[in-house]
C-alpha cells in the first residue's frame, strides 16, 4: 500500500514538472524577438581564438563592463600570451599588477550615463548562456525612435549602445518577398507555374559598405568574442572536458579487466 501511494505522489510530481516546463515554452523563447538564438559552439583548446576574443573585449568592452572575478595574470597565462606583451598591449594603466582582479575601469556613479549599470561579464555566458550571447551582439539595428538610435532583437529595448557598429556597419529591420510554401512543402505556383512571394519583414541586413569588416569578419569577431566569454565564464572548463574523457577512458579499461578477472575466478566453479 504505502508503495503504491508513493508511486502515486511521484507520478503526480513528474506531472507538475511537465506542465510547468510546458508553460515556459509557450512564453517565447529566451532570443525573443529574433526568434530562435543561433546555436554557438565553443572550442577553448582554440587558444588563437581565444586571443583574439581577449583583444575585442579589452578594447571595446572593458571600458563599462568589469570581469571582476579574473585575474590579468591568469587570463595572459590561461591565453599563453607572454606576461610582458599581454601588459604592454592589453593593460592600459600602468599600476595594474599581473595578480589583480579585472575590475573595471568604470567609475561606479557612472550608472546615471544609461540609466542601468552595465553588468559585471565575467558570469553571463553562465546564466544567459553562449548562444544568447552570440546572437545579442549581432541583432543590433537601426531604430531612430531609440536613445542610441539602434534597438536589438534579441534584448528589446536593452540600455547598451551598438558599441561595434563602425565593424559591422548599419544594420537595419528589412523586409523581404521570399515565395510561399505550400502544403506539400514545395514552393506554391499560381497557373502560370511562375512561384508565389509573400512580403515577410523582420530580416536583418547590414547596409553595404558602411562597416569596416564584412558580414563573415564580423560574425568571426563576434565567435571569438563570444568564445572568450565562456572561457572567462569557467576557466578550467578544458582542462574539466579533457580530464572527464581520461575517467571515461579509465573506466573502460576497468571494466575490461575486471570483466576478465570474473572470468578466470568462474573457471574454478564450472570446473
Ligand atoms: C558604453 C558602455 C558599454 C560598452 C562599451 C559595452 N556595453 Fe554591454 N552593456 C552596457 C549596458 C548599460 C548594459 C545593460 C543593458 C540593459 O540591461 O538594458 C549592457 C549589457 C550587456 C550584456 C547583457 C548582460 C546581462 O546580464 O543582461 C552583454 C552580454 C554585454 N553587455 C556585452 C558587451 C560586450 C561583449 C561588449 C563589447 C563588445 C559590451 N557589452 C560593451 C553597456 C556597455
């Protein structure tokens, strides 16, 4: 009886579970207006990457956003970025030491400049998540009735001027004829067989030539960005992966040999 009750109440737990993850669903996903985030894949042994990302982020980002929970000697060790470069290139102030925190170099009363206080970085790639990241960099666009005269679909309405647009260029909200799908999923044809538009707005689309790097460059730039990120987000996560796949592999062999020790203490029983 009383494991039947318990059974009972389990049941009825898996149940709320799914109907809560249910109605999450329904409200959207967490790329809003841009729909779908685009999937992001990050490759911290890609040290180059990693680099370069370093670089963007010192240069276009330290400014408001701090990474206080790092130290410039890891991020230059971590990067394999000899210590004497790494200071001489990437740090602007000539007090810093290799083991201070990367605090920003944002006077803190400067929240009244956007109204919200840029965030701390060091954490986003862990609670907003990479693809969230890598898709938000890159839905800035064009919106006049705005304070900074662009707006973002991912982060409607976010506080954050498009601090790379002379890379990117101006982005705008197009709208485009893209042709009908019909029912049996090719593209639907009127009588004369010619394929059917249907004006659809909401793409976005850099304006040609007003951006220093093209639309790959950038999407490049904003990959390495993105990457660098992550690993600020965890650092040991490499070498984390890397050693989780040695214990796979150590427990495989484990498995082997004792699957062949059982075998040789059984001789003595069938025997
Ligand atoms: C001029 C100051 C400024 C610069 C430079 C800047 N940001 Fe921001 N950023 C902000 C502000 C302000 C917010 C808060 C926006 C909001 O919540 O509406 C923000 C928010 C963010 C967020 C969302 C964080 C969260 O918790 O919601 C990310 C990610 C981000 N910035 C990344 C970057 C990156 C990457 C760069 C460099 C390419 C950068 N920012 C440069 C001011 C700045």
């Amino acid at each position: 009886m009383m494991q039947q009750k318990l059974i009972l109440k389990i049941n009825y737990l898996i149940f709320l579970l799914f109907f809560f993850s249910a109605i999450q669903a329904a409200e959207g996903g967490p790329c809003k207006d841009y729909g779908e985030c685009d999937k992001f894949k990050y490759s911290l042994n890609d040290i180059e990457s990693l680099q370069r990302g370093a670089s963007t982020y010192i240069n276009y980002c330290y400014g408001c956003h701090s990474l206080k929970y790092s130290r410039w000697g890891r991020v230059a060790k971590d990067l394999q970025i000899p210590e004497d470069i790494f200071f001489e290139n990437l740090v602007f102030d000539n007090s810093i030491k290799p083991g201070d925190l990367m605090v920003g170099a944002m006077p803190s009363e400067s929240a009244d400049w956007f109204g919200v206080m840029p965030p701390d970085l060091t954490l986003v790639s862990r609670y907003k998540g990479d693809d969230w990241i890598y898709s938000y960099l890159r839905a800035y666009y064009e919106d006049s009735s705005k304070q900074y005269g662009v707006n973002n679909l991912v982060y409607p309405g976010t506080a954050m001027p498009n601090v790379l647009l002379t890379l990117q260029g101006n982005q705008k909200l197009v709208c485009k004829d893209i042709p009908i799908i019909a029912s049996n999923g090719g593209e639907q044809r009127d009588n004369n067989g010619d394929t059917v538009y249907k004006e659809k707005c909401g793409f976005l689309e850099v304006e040609e030539g007003t951006g220093e790097l093209s639309k790959k460059e950038f999407d490049n730039l904003i990959y390495d960005l993105t990457n660098f990120l992550v690993y600020v987000g965890e650092p040991i996560k490499a070498t984390r992966e890397r050693i989780g796949w040695y214990v796979v592999f150590y427990f495989l062999i484990f498995t082997a040999l004792s699957l062949l020790l059982y075998r040789e203490f059984h001789k003595d029983y069938n025997s």
